[in-house]
C-alpha cells in the first residue's frame, strides 16, 4: 500500500509539472492578435473580435450556408441594422459556442440567428475532447503554430490584440451560378432525422449561454436542396418546441422567397450565391423590421465605419457584377 | 431504438486506431480498471469479456465470424484430440505393419478435419474479402472473348480484424493435427488467445504456444508492467503522430491525385510512403506491445529493425514477422517437405548440385508464400504484383549467392566489411522502396506509371510551385524523429534494452526524456479540432 501511494504520487507530480509545462506552452502557441498572419485560424469570422463593443445588433452563427447566405452589409445599407456572419466551414457546433463565448464578452446582439445545417454534422468523441483540451490549454488548439513562431509569442502576458476587421462583415462573394435539380427537394415527409445527444447538449448550452446574456436564440436554415429535407426540418422542429426557441426554416418557403434553382447557387443547391444570399438577406431584413426591436444605426456617428465598409462591399461588388444585379 | 444503437455495436470504428483519444483516454482506462479491480481468479474472464466488448464495439453483429472462427476451430481441434487417443487404443496390442495401417487411415481422417477447417476459414476470408475481385476478374475474360455475361459484383461487410484472426485460429489447429499443442478443451482460454483485443486489428499472428497461457494465467498490474507499457505507447505515438500521418498529406498527393509529377517527385513520394508505412505498422504494434505489457503478457515482437537487413530475405525475417513466419511455417514448409518435393529435390541434387537442387522445390514453395502474401494483403493485382516482385527478388538472391561468392573471392572483395554491409544495405532499401510503390499505388496500372515516371522523367520540378502539403518544418520535425528512432534502433540492434537503460537514469533525466516525447507529440503532431486521422494502414488488411 505504502508503494502504491509513492507510485500514485509520482504520477500526479510528473502530470501536475507537465500540465504547468502545457500551460506555458498555451501562452506562447496562442496568436497574439485576430490576424491570419499572427496564426489566427478562420481570419473572416474571428474578424468579428475587432468590432467596437456592444455595437452589433445580430450575430449569425453556422458553417458555409452562413457565410455564403447572409450579406450583414445589405442589412446595414438597407435598415440600418448591424450584424456579423460568425461562420467557417463545415462549423461543428462547439466551435459555434466558443465564438459565442468569445464574441459574447464585448458584444450583446439582441438577436443570435444560429444556421441549423450544423445540427446534423457529427462531432466525434475525438473532436470533442481535443477541443475541449483546447479550450483548457489552447496549445492543442494552436500547437501548428510552432512553425511561424515571432519573437513576441514568447511574451504569454501580451494583450491579444483584435486589429483584423472584415469589410464583408463574415460574408464570402460568390457570383457564379451552378443550377440544382429541386426534383426532390423538401418532399412532405413525417419522419423525424434525429439529433446526435452529444450536438443536442451543445445547442442546450449555446441556449443557456444565450439566456444567461439576455439575448434571443434563433435557428435558422437557410435554403440549401443538397443538405435539407423534411426529415432534418422535423427534427430541428422539434428541438425548437422543446427549448421554446423560434425556428425559420426558409426551405419550407423557398419558393415565396422566389429562389431560383437555376441561378441562385453556386454549387448545384448546396450554397446560395451572391443573387440567392440578397434574397435571404432581403427576407431577414424584412422580418427583423417586423421584430420592431431595433433601431437603425444610419444616423449615429458611431457606426460610420459601416458605411465605409458599405463602400468597399460595393466596390468589390462592380468588380465582379454588372451594375444591374447590384444597384437597387 | 434498435438493440445495436443502444450497445453502441459497431460504433466504435475510431478504436480500430491504437492512438485515436477514445482508446487511449477511454477503452485502455477502463481496460485496465476494470483488469485491476477484478479478483486475480476471475482476471481473465475480465480480459475475454473486454475482448469481446471491444470487437462488439468495433464491428457490430460481424461479431458472428469471430463466434464461427473461434467455435468451429475448438470443436475440430477436440476433434483431431480424440482422433488420437482413438487411435492409440486401436494401435495398442497391433503388430508393426497394422499399427502403420492404423496410423495411416487416422491419419487421413485428420487430414479431413484439418481440410474443413482450412475450407470453412479461408473459404469465409475468399467470400468476404475476394469474390468482389474474382468476379470483376471474371466478368473481365468474359468481355475480353466477347461472352454476353455479365455476373454481379457481391458486396459483403467484412469484420475488421478477420486476416489475422483467421490466420492464429488457423495455426492452431495445424498445429493440433501436427502435434506440436494439445487440443484447449478450454473454450474460454481459445476464445481469448484469438479474440485478445490490442492484438485483433492489426496482428501480430500469435502462436497458441506463445500467448494463450500467458493471457489465461492473468498477473496482476504491477508499476514497472504500466510504466513500460504506457512507454511504448508513447513511443508509438510518436511514430504514428509525427512522422506517419505528417507524411501522409504529401504521400496522398502524390500517390491518389490525377495530377503528374515528375521522377524526383514520385521517388521521394516512395521514400515517404516506405517511411509512413514503417511507422504506422510499427506505431500500431508498439501500441499492441504495450497494451499487452500493462496487462502483463509479453507479445512476440513484429518488427526487428527492418531497414538494417542486407538482403530482401533478411527484410521480410525482420519485417511484419508473425506474417512471414506464418507463411513459412504453413505454406512453405508443407511444399518443400511434400512427398513429391522431396522426390524432385533429391533428383535435383544429382543434376544440378546441392545448391541449385534444393532450390526448385523452395521456388515452387516461395512462390506460393509470395503469391499468398500479396493475395493477403488485398484483392488487387497491384499487392499480387507486390508478392510477385518480392518471391522474384529473392529467388534472384538465392540463384546469384554462388556467383556473387565467387565473385568477391576473385576481387579480393570482402563481404564482411563495412562499405559492403552498408552498400547491401543500402541496395535492399532502395528495392524494398520500389516495391513499396507498387503497393501503396491506386492500382497496378498506376502503379508501373509512376515506376516509369521514377525512372524516366529526371527533371528538377520548381519547389517554389508546388504544392505537396507537406513544409520545409514538417520534413525537418520528421527527420528530428527519424533520427531519434534511429538512434534507438541501433542500440536495440546491439541487444541494449532502451527502457532498461532509462530506468537506471536519475529521475530528473527520466522525466526529462518523457516531457521531451510528449511535447513533441503534442506540439509537432498531426491532429486537430476537425482534422481527419488517418486510418491505421494495416487495419483494413
């Protein structure tokens, strides 16, 4: 008994000297800014870190059917309302809570509009522990960067700083268009696609972190032939009922929407394009102005980088399109 | 809610990996909990039954071939069993010439018994895991003579794990009917011997003899047993996580993109692939020896320093061992000691020496280990090209030894000295690489392409232009460990126990060489939120 005590105390010296180790290790492998070049991984969305604080009226949360459906500029240009597409790709759900966390400490949108095609991607028991030792000791999340270390990582009290902001706010531009065959999408079915437990308990704790800020949880899917149906639109209904969340399921009226499969996606129904995300972005426009709780930010001088961003979104926009598919 | 998605039957998939975080941070903890809280008695019942919850987990209801192996394989053995002792009762008071008659018609009936096993075994792998390709093979001859037949390709799930279960059940019972084991008339002590859980996805083949007792005769889990198994783990996955799956991206781009690369490219592809292979194999079985070793159970080693053999033959003797072995001991001493065999050898030996004598009858045998051995690896002419080149390759070694002897003795050339060790050496690797091309290469087709580009295409591409996935950091974090395997490698060759040696270092030294493997696991490895592991090579074998 007395060697076992030894042994287990060993153990627990050489675990507790390597946890310090890993500790130190973290502060050196974190990036020491939201740059891409200072090891920032997903530049785009982590560009919502450098907006000024508490200035976002929305956050969008989910993989590529965010980043490629939801333009934040239109809605700012349009009813003055601002907002950050907060999306990578193929975004597992706990990533989607820790931009939450991270996005959550110095803003508080009214509104976060959570994608739902995440829902039904499945987090390995591998993925979720990695992350979450990520979460603990960021060394395992960043431990690549051992590659294009400076000399001012090695500071681990250096302030991280936000200096990285989109001009697109999130969104990626696509203009081509890839037609999708809609021959089958959304047929009328009663069957119900089940949630995994392990992403239902992620989406419970992104609704309790939400409460616990004051701020709505939405779901929301946008239209996509490749990755919805019926049966994924049941199954997140019935989550919804469950935790009293609203849920907009554009599938369920993609034709109201008048989305063209022809012409609105880039990649046979999988992503909306640039014409396929204006009439999304339209729509959710319209329903936060029925909302009636915001109020436009046109007018306040705080926000007037919004309309040099609104400049710039345009500018790339003439040099993709012709004027007649941008100008109102 | 089906019964299965309630067991997590067939869930388990990722576990097929000795380095995935659900075997190391949940299977082998609750293995070895589990192992340890059990009174010493019922310890082995406790291994059998982690075994099969680990096989449920991995492969679902194909559970059933590991029952049909492991029950059929007991029942003809307990077979053969009696046979013999029916057999001594109805030689005892016979004279010599009825006792022969006696011998020989028991004989034949065991040969029967032995016959249905290897029917019933080999019969379920050529099902499972050939009739896709023989049937494609057959539909093929049938276009090529313009034959209107066009026979459907079956598909059939196959149980991870079944080439090597199937191979250890198989000696078995080859090994009752010679009388080198007794038949188990303990169906528990089998039923772990071939189900024993690290050992089932990726080998090594035991023997009954080597393990079977060992894993019966359950110890309890003593502190070195842990400590030096968790450091092989360790030492594993370094190989698996830093150099194997590192290289894998470049080896991928090369080998499985249509794009075209030039001759230097494809060639260090190969070197890569070669090194990826060594290392994965290796890791794996370094995380089966040292699962085993927490446990206890020391299992035979399948890796002995390859890359330091002097000849194709010497590789394949330090090379996937337990397979090599298993071919020798089940397929090529059965051909050379055949009746006929011997016949032919014999007259050989007046014809054309004792040398090149013998040599017919082990060709014919090589061959059939060679062709079986490619054929084992997968269905795919590519791996029979594979076996093919080697049995060429060695059978060459073998017609060349005189020449090469007299040859040296001519030029003064001594063959024990060190320029000569290192260019035989150097010279293996080198064919062990081609060799290693046509097997990692998407078919035999792709396979000679790139073998053609290798030899014939020497232009330098732009480095700056090109895009392997794989940086001027990862290829210097590979050769760092390289180095340090290598470094380990020569010390095991010169018979030192590394492990030894670094437990009779203070403490401090120790955890210093620990933290050292760790962090370069955990800093320099391939692995990530989202990132894809590769799948132990071996596994699907």
């Amino acid at each position: 008994m007395k060697s076992f005590f030894k042994h287990a105390l060993r153990i627990l010296i050489f675990s507790l000297i390597l946890f310090i180790i890993l500790f130190v290790l973290s502060g050196i492998m974190t990036p020491k800014s939201n740059n891409k070049d200072d090891g920032m991984y997903d530049e785009l969305a982590n560009g919502v870190l450098s907006e000024p604080e508490n200035t976002l009226d929305v956050l969008f949360i989910g993989d590529s059917e965010v980043y490629s459906g939801i333009m934040p500029i239109k809605l700012w240009k349009y009813h003055g309302i601002t907002s950050y597409d907060c999306s990578t790709s193929g975004q597992q759900l706990a990533y989607s809570l820790e931009f939450l966390h991270n996005t959550l400490i110095s803003q508080s949108p009214k509104l976060v509009i959570m994608e739902t095609n995440a829902f039904y991607r499945k987090l390995s028991f591998d993925d979720s522990i990695i992350y979450k030792a990520g979460m603990i000791l960021p060394v395992f999340k960043y431990h690549d960067r051992w590659k294009h270390l400076h000399l001012n990582d090695f500071n681990i009290n250096a302030e991280i700083e936000y200096n990285y902001n989109d001009t697109n706010k999130g969104y990626k531009f696509v203009g081509k268009a890839n037609p999708a065959d809609d021959s089958k999408y959304m047929t009328a079915s009663k069957n119900v696609k089940e949630i995994t437990s392990r992403n239902k308990s992620y989406i419970k704790d992104i609704k309790k972190f939400c409460d616990q800020n004051d701020t709505e949880l939405v779901f929301l899917s946008t239209p996509s032939t490749k990755n919805w149906n019926y049966e994924k639109h049941n199954g997140v209904q019935e989550l919804a009922d469950e935790l009293g969340v609203k849920f907009i399921d554009m599938n369920t009226f993609a034709d109201d929407l008048e989305i063209d499969w022809s012409k609105d996606t880039y990649d046979q129904g999988d992503h909306m394009n640039y014409y396929g995300a204006t009439k999304v972005t339209n729509y959710l426009g319209d329903y936060f102005e029925e909302l009636g709780i915001f109020t436009s930010h046109k007018d306040d001088k705080k926000y007037s980088s919004w309309d040099e961003s609104t400049k710039k979104f345009y500018e790339m926009l003439a040099r993709h399109l012709d004027p007649k598919d941008y100008e109102d | 809610m089906t019964l299965e998605s309630l067991l997590l039957a067939g869930k388990g998939k990722s576990l097929t990996s000795f380095f995935s975080l659900s075997y190391l941070l949940v299977v082998l903890p609750f293995s070895v909990g589990l192992y340890a809280i059990t009174p010493k008695k019922w310890k082995k019942y406790s291994l059998l039954f982690l075994s099969y919850l680990f096989f449920w987990l991995i492969s679902g209801s194909l559970i059933v071939y590991l029952f049909i192996t492991t029950l059929s394989i007991h029942y003809l053995a307990i077979w053969i069993d009696r046979l013999n002792g029916q057999q001594k009762l109805a030689a005892a008071g016979l004279g010599k010439d009825e006792r022969k008659i006696v011998k020989q018609e028991f004989l034949t009936k065991k040969r029967m018994i032995v016959f249905l096993g290897v029917v019933i075994h080999i019969g379920m792998i050529l099902v499972l895991k050939y009739s896709a390709f023989f049937t494609t093979n057959i539909n093929t001859i049938f276009k090529t003579f313009g034959i209107g037949i066009t026979l459907q390709i079956p598909k059939y799930l196959m149980p991870i794990g079944i080439s090597f279960f199937t191979m250890q059940a198989l000696s078995y019972i080859i090994d009752v009917y010679r009388g080198v084991i007794k038949a188990d008339d303990n169906l528990g002590r089998l039923a772990l011997f071939i189900s024993f859980f690290p050992q089932i996805v990726e080998g090594p083949i035991c023997r009954y003899s080597q393990t079977a007792d060992q894993l019966w005769n359950a110890k309890q889990i003593t502190y070195k047993n842990l400590s030096y198994g968790a450091q092989r783990i360790l030492y594993g996955a370094l190989k698996k996580y830093v150099v194997a799956d590192r290289l894998n991206l470049l080896v991928k781009n090369v080998f499985d993109q249509k794009q075209e690369y030039s001759g230097p490219i494809v060639a260090f592809a190969a070197i890569c692939y070669t090194i990826q292979l060594y290392m994965d194999f290796s890791g794996s079985m370094d995380a089966v020896t040292g699962t085993a070793q927490i446990f206890g159970i020391t299992m035979p080693e399948n890796f002995a320093r390859p890359f330091f053999s002097k000849t194709i033959s010497e590789f394949w003797q330090r090379w996937h061992i337990s397979l090599g072995a298993w071919f020798r001991d089940y397929i090529f001493y059965p051909v050379t000691t055949s009746k006929r065999m011997k016949k032919i050898t014999s007259a050989s030996r007046k014809k054309i020496g004792n040398h090149y004598g013998p040599l017919l009858a082990g060709s014919v045998a090589l061959f059939c280990v060679w062709f079986s051995n490619g054929l084992w690896h997968g269905s795919a002419w590519s791996y029979i090209f594979f076996g093919m080149y080697h049995f060429v390759l060695i059978l060459t070694g073998n017609m060349m030894g005189p020449i090469v002897k007299k040859f040296n003795a001519k030029f003064h050339i001594n063959p024990q000295s060190a320029i000569y060790k290192g260019l035989q050496i150097f010279r293996t690797v080198i064919l062990v690489i081609i060799g290693e091309l046509f097997f990692r290469a998407k078919g035999l087709k792709a396979g000679l392409k790139l073998f053609k580009k290798m030899v014939t295409d020497f232009s330098l591409p732009d480095l700056s232009k090109l895009e392997l996935g794989i940086d001027k950091y990862d290829l210097i974090i590979v050769a760092v460990v390289l180095a340090i395997i290598l470094f380990v490698s020569i010390l095991n060759e010169k018979g030192i126990c590394v492990r030894d040696s670094l437990s009779k270092k203070p403490t401090a030294v120790r955890w210093l060489v620990f933290y050292g493997l760790i962090l370069l696991i955990i800093v320099c490895g391939a692995y990530g939120f989202g990132y894809k592991p590769v799948d132990p090579i071996y596994a699907k074998f």
